[in-house]
C-alpha cells in the first residue's frame, strides 16, 4: 500500500472509532432511527417519511442482526465514504500529501461527526452531493460522457434517500447557465443522462402519485410545525459552524474560484455555492440541510493551500492549518455530542445553553438539545408494553395504538414477543396496519399533552378500561406516557381503525 492509502486509511479508522466513542451506552436510539429500521418490515417504493433507500439499507442491517452496533455502522461509513471522495477530488486537482492530509482533518472534525451518529437519510445525502460535485470535476478535465451518467446515477440514489437533493440542482442549472460550461446542456449525452435518472425514480415518482404525493402534505406539515421557527438570518449564522475549523479552507477555496488562474474553468463552483444558498435561504430550510454543499469545497482550498504554503516558513502555516480542525474540535466535543450523561448536562447547562442547543423545533429552551431527549425512554417504554401485552389471554389478537411513530417504533424494535405489534395512526404507520387481524383488546399508548382526544371516545366501547402503567422519564421529549389496556371489544375494532385512516388520510 502506498504513503498516501496508509493515511487514508488511518483517517478512516480515526472516523469510525469517534463514531462510536461520542455518544454514551446511556442513551437509546432517536426517533427517527426506529421509524426507519421498522421500514424493512414494509418495503414500498415510497414512504410519507421518506424515499425508499433507506429501507433497503435497514433490510441489510435487519440481516446482519438488528444491533445497535450495524445501526451506527452504516451513517459512519457513509460519513467516511464522504472524506474518501473529498480524498480522490483533491488528488484529481493535484492536490500533495499535505493537501490531502488537510482536507481530510477538515472532513473528520467537523458537524459530520454530530450528523453521521444518527441512522437517518442525511449522511448519505451529503455523500450524493458530494459524489455528485466531484463527477462533475471529473467531466470537466476529461470531457467523457461516462461522468454524465455516473451523476445520473448518484442524483437518482441521492433522490431516491431525500429529496433535498433537489436543491442541489437548482443551484447548480443557473451556475453552470452563466458558465462557459452551458454548452454540455445542448449535449446528447446530458439528455440520455437525464433519461437515465428520470428512469430510475420514476418508481417512486409512480408511487407518490398513486398514493396522492403524501410528499407534499409531509411538506406542508413541516413548514407548519417546524420551518415555521425557522429565522433566515440564524439560518446563514449556522452554515459558519458545520465546518468551523475548516472555515478559512472553505474561504480559501472562494477566493482561489474567483482569482486564481488555476481554478478558472471551475469558477462556476462559486456561484453554485450563492445560488444554492440562496435557494436554501427563500424557502426557510433546517440549516443542516445545506451541509452536503461544503465538503467539495473543502477539497479546492485544500489543493490551493497545500500549494501556496508549501515552501520554506509558509509549511509552518500550513501545519497550522492542518492541526487548527484539531484545536477547534476539542472544546466543541463537550458539548455538540451525545457523549455526556443527561443528568451531567442538565447540571451544567450554559455551555449547550450558549451555542443554542437547548432550543428545540418548537423554538423553545429545554433542558437536553432535542435530539439527546429524542433518545431517552425509549427502551424502557418497549419493556412495559412488551410485558403488559405478554400478560394479555391472546397477545396476537391485541392491537398495541400509539400516538406516534417513535413509540411504535421503539416497541417493535425492542420488544421480545414476536406475537405483538405496535401500530399508529402517525407517519408511515397509517400504511401498516393488518385488515385481516382479528382485534380483541387493545393496548393505547398515549402522551401526557396528547391532542387526539376523539380517541378516549373508544374508552366506553370495551368491557374492561385501565391503566396498566406509565412510563415517567422528566428529561425524556416525552416526559409522560401512559399505558392503557381496553379489554374485551364490544364493537368490530378493524372496522373503526379502516374508516380512522380512511379520514386522516382524506385530510
């Protein structure tokens, strides 16, 4: 193996090694992460959630044992796949050693660290824009086709794991429209690999409208509920922290677009970066959205520093340089990860209090970053319903209804009797009922602030209604869960669940 393959792959190992050592045995999974292990269970080419890759790779992770350690697995090595195409674009640039070396910290110690610890779409979204940036530098030093449609192909899984790609594309049309690189749209091969990626999502394109684009009414719900509290201004204040000590790598990279000769057949990059910023910035996006646009960055002020400091004093810049993501990652280890225990946190809050981490989706201040309480209480939960429905004469036959999708998520996964599954009227789980399932009691799972309250009209219909128990966890998202078991179905129980989703789905 070469010098440089050795320190790539010390890099690589540095990555999965901080992967698992910056969040604490004492927390569960998040939220999400159950939303989506529990998809293997329903492939589908479309979700409400979701595109549908995600299942797929939660079908690999189901057959490698379901653990915990292959649901971390597979966002680290995406996270790693990340600096490996930032590694190769560097090269393809004539990047030296330390070039690489610079990139390749800048990568490590940055938000990808916080973003790949959870089992979501958004690791491998930032993979695809990356990919798909560094296929087109390689088109534009070789000129050959074949990088075309290596970007039809990475656009097309990037589509087909989050939809946030899309943005990519229209930052990057008005970009190249401006560029002396306009002339690849009137190309032959640019329409066959447009071809080629409409047909490859053209499943999950048949699959939102067959099921009335759900997409879009995902959309709406979040711009009401959580984009609604989205502030433009703290949205352009985030983009300097995801990669904070690589800020002057990713400053240098602007100026070398813009003034260095070098670099001038990919001075359309530039404007890619304000165009898509710009994008972003209009429609009120999360912040962490616009991640995937950095990394590639990241790549050319590397190569443009490696070079302009390689030389007498200025190597001593440069390894300042290179140790400064270092430095800068220290202290933000304290307080960006899961890696402290909750009760420690609340104890010492100003440090999380000061970088905003308390403020939640609702735009409120709270004791844990919403995220850490997203992963508490989870397992806990599973247990008590697991042995409430064990107890139950005909467990099989006993319908386990949460309010939402963390909870049925939690329990399916951790629960021990495979007679028993967890269903909500929430999320994608409003697909996932059984309509031949025969229903004789029911175990309702409800939150504290619970809102639905039409559901208590159930409460009369059963022979027996009581609290089996309640799951208390102050520093939980959902401090109070209450267990309710209604025994003895007075009324046809299917029936009511069809004409409950038939009208939240009409709505």
């Amino acid at each position: 193996m070469s010098k440089k393959g050795v320190v790539l792959l010390g890099f690589i190992l540095a990555k999965f090694v901080l992967q698992y050592t910056l969040i604490s045995p004492e927390y569960d999974l998040q939220r999400d992460e159950y939303l989506h292990l529990d998809q293997a269970n329903h492939l589908a080419w479309g979700y409400i959630s979701v595109p549908p890759v995600t299942s797929w790779i939660s079908v690999l992770i189901a057959y490698l044992g379901n653990s915990v350690f292959w649901v971390k697995f597979f966002p680290a090595l995406f996270g790693a796949l990340t600096m490996v195409v930032v590694w190769k674009a560097i090269e393809s640039l004539n990047g030296n050693l330390a070039a690489l070396i610079l990139g390749a910290n800048c990568l490590l110690f940055s938000a990808l660290l916080r973003l790949n610890i959870l089992y979501q779409p958004n690791s491998l979204d930032v993979l695809s824009w990356t990919s798909f940036y560094f296929v087109i530098i390689r088109y534009i030093q070789t000129n050959k086709p074949k990088w075309l449609y290596a970007a039809a192909l990475i656009f097309a899984i990037g589509f087909l794991n989050k939809y946030n790609i899309i943005f990519l594309l229209l930052g990057l049309f008005p970009a190249v429209l401006i560029s002396e690189h306009r002339k690849v749209l009137l190309q032959k091969h640019f329409f066959f690999a447009i071809i080629l990626a409409f047909l490859l999502i053209l499943p999950n394109l048949i699959w939102q409208l067959t099921n009335d684009f759900p997409v879009i009414r995902h959309l709406r719900q979040l711009a009401d509920t959580q984009l609604i509290h989205v502030n433009r201004w703290d949205f352009l204040k985030s983009q300097l922290f995801f990669f904070v000590g690589a800020l002057f790598v990713i400053l240098a990279a602007l100026y070398a677009l813009l003034f260095n000769p070098v670099f001038r057949k990919y001075r359309f990059f530039f404007f890619v970066l304000v165009f898509t910023l710009a994008v972003f910035t209009y429609f009120k996006a999360k912040d962490y959205y616009a991640i995937g646009l950095y990394p590639i960055y990241i790549a050319f002020g590397a190569v443009y520093l490696g070079n302009l400091l390689r030389e007498g004093w200025k190597k001593y810049l440069l390894a300042t340089a290179i140790m400064l993501p270092v430095l800068v990652f220290i202290p933000l280890s304290r307080v960006f990860f899961p890696n402290r225990s909750p009760q420690y946190i609340v104890q010492n809050a100003a440090p999380y209090q000061k970088f905003g981490l308390l403020r939640w989706e609702d735009g409120k201040d709270h004791a844990l970053p919403q995220d850490f309480a997203d992963m508490l209480g989870w397992k806990s939960l599973a247990e008590k319903v697991d042995s409430i429905a064990t107890s139950l004469p005909h467990p099989e036959q006993t319908l386990i209804l949460c309010d939402n999708y963390g909870q049925a998520g939690a329990i399916n996964y951790y629960k021990k009797n495979d007679q028993i599954r967890a269903n909500s009227f929430n999320a994608d789980y409003i697909n996932w009922f059984d309509p031949d399932m025969k229903i004789t009691d029911v175990i309702l799972v409800k939150e504290m602030d619970d809102e639905d309250k039409e559901r208590t009209k159930e409460i009369p219909l059963f022979e027996k209604v009581y609290l089996a128990d309640k799951r208390i966890d102050p520093l939980a998202r959902e401090k109070e869960i209450s267990i309710y078991v209604l025994r003895g179905a007075k009324i046809d129980v299917q029936k009511r669940i069809q004409e409950e989703i038939h009208e939240k789905k009409k709505h």
